[in-house]
C-alpha cells in the first residue's frame, strides 16, 4: 500500500502545491486506520490536511478518527 500512496502523491501532488487534502471515507475500518494514517504520515508532505468520513461504522472507526 505505500507504495501506491507514494506514486500517488508523486504522480498527482506536484511540489507547487500549497496544501494536499487526503479524503479517507470509512465504514468499519477500525483495524485498518492506524495503518493508513502511519503511510499518510510517513509521506512527510508539508501541509497535509487528513479528513477522515465515517459512516456511523458500529466498530468504533469513528471513535478511532477522532484521536
């Protein structure tokens, strides 16, 4: 999966760019966040905005996004 962020964000995010919006929508993916947000991170892109949208997952990923 890094790999794929990566060419992503290099493909699609030149360094001209003043602010990246990463838009995460989730529906039970508690177990799968902490994953994606270490990779988002890991990018070290200056200004990154993350916005994570769950749909009232009964697992607690919402809970989990708002930490």
């Amino acid at each position: 999966m890094q790999s794929q962020v990566k060419n992503f964000v290099t493909i699609n995010a030149p360094a001209r760019m003043k602010e990246v919006f990463a838009v995460v929508p989730t529906y039970n993916e508690a177990e799968n966040l902490p994953h994606l947000m270490a990779e988002l991170f890991s990018l070290e892109i200056p200004h990154l905005k993350i916005i994570i949208v769950d749909d009232a997952s009964p697992d607690g990923s919402g809970e989990m996004a708002e930490t």
